[in-house]
C-alpha cells in the first residue's frame, strides 16, 4: 500500500504534465482567389472601344496595374475596371459599376444605355 500512494501520485502528476511536442503541419501558401467572373454588356472591352461607344470619360485613375474610366450622366455614374490579363499588353474591362449620382445602385443595362445615349 505503501507503495501505491507515490505511483498514483506520479501517475496523476504525468497527467497534468508536458505534452510531447507537436510537429508543425506545413500550411501551403495561400493564393489570391479571384474575383467573381462578371459577365454582360461592356466585359472584354478595350479603353479604345469603350471611347468610340461612350467618348472621353469623365473620370479615370489608374488604381495599382488597373484603370478605372467611369462616365456620369444626371442618372447614374458608370464605372469600368480594365487590366491586362498576365503576359498581354491590352487592358480589357474585367467589371462594371453602376450608381446614382446619389450612391445607391443602378441597374447596370439601364446606366450603360444612358450613358452611351449621353456620349
């Protein structure tokens, strides 16, 4: 009986001991997901297409390897989003935006039609 009392306490302190050391599961590099594909009007379009249908924009910023060209007419303002795909020279649209000059959203066909009525 003696004996058993400091086993158990040994026992009991293992328990409570260090666990033996874990090996690192390598976590492979996370890659950029791309964005949602945006199909429709105006997608695929060159800056040189988008002026012969809607003349000069009223705003444009390149923004990191984009470009962003956007009209704006009383009812709404329209965005593009153009970048080159990887190894290609030509900037095509990869997104549209549309809102009212107010913020709130636009029915995209509708802006595209105002827009290029407007142009």
């Amino acid at each position: 009986m003696r004996l058993l009392l400091p086993i158990a306490a040994a026992l009991a302190l293992a328990a409570c001991g260090v666990t033996p050391p874990q090996t690192a599961t390598p976590v492979p590099a996370s890659r950029p997901q791309p964005q949602a594909v945006q199909h429709g009007d105006l997608i695929g379009f060159t800056v040189d297409e988008l002026a012969r249908r809607f003349g000069a924009p009223t705003f444009q910023v390149r923004e990191g390897a984009g470009l962003k060209l956007q009209w704006s007419t009383p009812a709404c303002v329209l965005d593009t989003f153009l970048y080159a795909a990887p190894g290609a020279a030509v900037m095509r649209v990869t997104f549209v935006d549309a809102r009212r000059p107010s913020g709130d959203p636009a029915d995209r066909s509708g802006c595209i039609a105002a827009v290029g009525a407007a142009g």
